[in-house]
C-alpha cells in the first residue's frame, strides 16, 4: 500500500469541493483507499496528464470529478508515495 498525502491546494479544493458537494465525501474516501492500494484499478480510470499538467496523473472520482496526482519514489524507504494535488470537475482541474 502506497502513502497518500495532501498538497495544500488538494486540501483547499476538497475542503471547497465537499462543501459544495456533501455527498462526494464518503465517495472520495473510497476512491483514496483505492487509489493507495491499486493505483491502477480499472474503475478509477488512472491516466498520464499531458499539457502542463505533464508528469502528473488522474484518477476518476465520478463522471465530472477527477483528482490529479503524483507518484514520489522515496529511496530510502523503498515506498512510492501519492502527492495529491489537486480534486474538482474536468474543467476546474485541467
């Protein structure tokens, strides 16, 4: 299992995200604990991010709700670590 952690703008936009959308909190919760434990699970949809956003991916929480990441290789521990960057509709995140 991989280590999640959360980038300031993630937390801001999930914070901006739930607010809006309470429902998507429960569901959100699902897809992190999916994404640690298989990054590539076929129903999060995970792809390479081109453009600006390139070297990051994203995973698919819902039809309009994506959230970007990184995968982080920490050497010393030999574990691969998740930076979450950023969470919100197609539009907002790309």
């Amino acid at each position: 299992m991989r280590t999640i952690t959360f980038a300031s703008s993630f937390k801001r936009a999930y914070e901006s995200l739930v607010r809006k959308r309470p429902d998507l909190k429960p569901k959100i919760n699902t897809i992190l604990r999916t994404l640690a434990a298989t990054p590539f699970e076929p129903m999060l949809q995970t792809h390479k991010l081109k453009g600006q956003l390139v070297g990051s991916w994203a995973c698919r929480v819902e039809y309009d709700c994506r959230i970007v990441f990184d995968f982080v290789d920490r050497p010393v521990t030999r574990e691969e670590e998740i930076l979450l960057i950023d969470i919100g509709s197609h539009d907002e995140v790309y």
